[in-house]
C-alpha cells in the first residue's frame, strides 16, 4: 500500500524521499515517479519535517524508528506519521518515547484496501495531540480522509472498532443468507 499512498503525495506537489526494506519497491517510485530513493531509513527521515511510516506490523516499526537509529536522527518538532497498524499499546509507548525526543507523534491506520490507496480514498483515523493533526492533515489528504479521532493510540482503537463493525455485519450478513 505504500507505493500508491507515495504516489499520491508526489502527484499532490510533496517531495518524497523513499526508503523500503526491498529496495526494488522503493526504485520503482524513484525511477517513474519522481522520489529520492535513500539506502537508509536514517537516510530517508533525517531531514524530514514529517516523517510518514507504512510497514508491516508493530515489531518492524520499533525496528525502524528506534533499532536503526531513525528517532535519534530526527529534530525536535518533526512528526511522524505511522500509518501502520499496530496495537494502541505500542502507539502509545512509540509516541512517548518520541516526544522524550522533542518529535512528534500520530497514529493514522487506514482502511480502503490497495484500491483505496490507488484512488488516495483511504480511511485515515488519526490519533495524537490535535494541534500536531492540524499540521499533517493536509499531507494525509493527499492518500483520503484523514479524521483526528483522540489522543496517541486512538487512530488504532478506531481501525480496531471499525474492522470488528465491519466482521459483524459480514457475519450478520452471512446468517441471513442461510
């Protein structure tokens, strides 16, 4: 999903710098559409003023922000962006760790799918401190529909609740069908 939300942000006027764990994927964007590719993730964040995550799961990205020394490349007043989705609990613990740094923290899942992201029509519930919101809102509204739904860790409670919602009526659905 990351390379069509960076699509998305490179075809609304952001600049780009672009780090994947397979760097082919990241090359891709590079190559035709326009974004620095970096060999590093300390490479691709360190003179961000946002920073904005897409990973796999809640151990990658502890393994990216604080493992390979992205936190302690970041300035004060940088925010970052995790729009992965992980649990609230490491949300909460990745933003305080954060602002022990003087950087910023929001927690933005989505949902929409790939074509979602493809059509920069993604759910994006955001969690953190408002103000912080207010400045990458209009950066999110590259990707879809950012929502600022509370503090640290409420922008995952909210994709929780919605993909529980979502199950439901699917199997409600399901029992009507019989």
């Amino acid at each position: 999903m990351g390379l069509p939300m960076a699509k998305n942000l490179l075809a609304a006027g952001h600049s780009v710098a672009a780090w994947n764990r397979t760097r082919a994927k990241a090359e891709t964007l590079g190559s035709a559409h326009g974004a620095q590719v970096c060999d590093t993730p300390v490479a691709a964040a360190g003179d961000a003023d946002v920073v904005i995550l897409m990973l796999e799961n809640g151990p990658i990205c502890e393994q990216v922000l604080f493992e390979s020394g992205v936190a302690d490349a970041l300035r004060p007043g940088a925010i970052v962006v995790d729009m992965s989705s992980i649990k609230p609990a490491e949300a909460q613990d990745h933003a305080a760790r954060l602002m022990k740094r003087g950087v910023r923290h929001i927690d933005a899942p989505v949902s929409g799918g790939t074509t979602g992201a493809e059509a920069g029509s993604l759910a994006i519930m955001a969690g953190g401190d408002a103000p912080d919101f207010e400045v990458v809102a209009p950066i999110l509204a590259a990707m879809g529909r950012p929502v600022h739904v509370g503090p640290s860790g409420a922008g995952q409670l909210a994709k929780l609740a919605n993909h529980r919602r979502r199950d439901d009526r699917r199997r409600s659905r399901s029992a009507d069908v019989g």
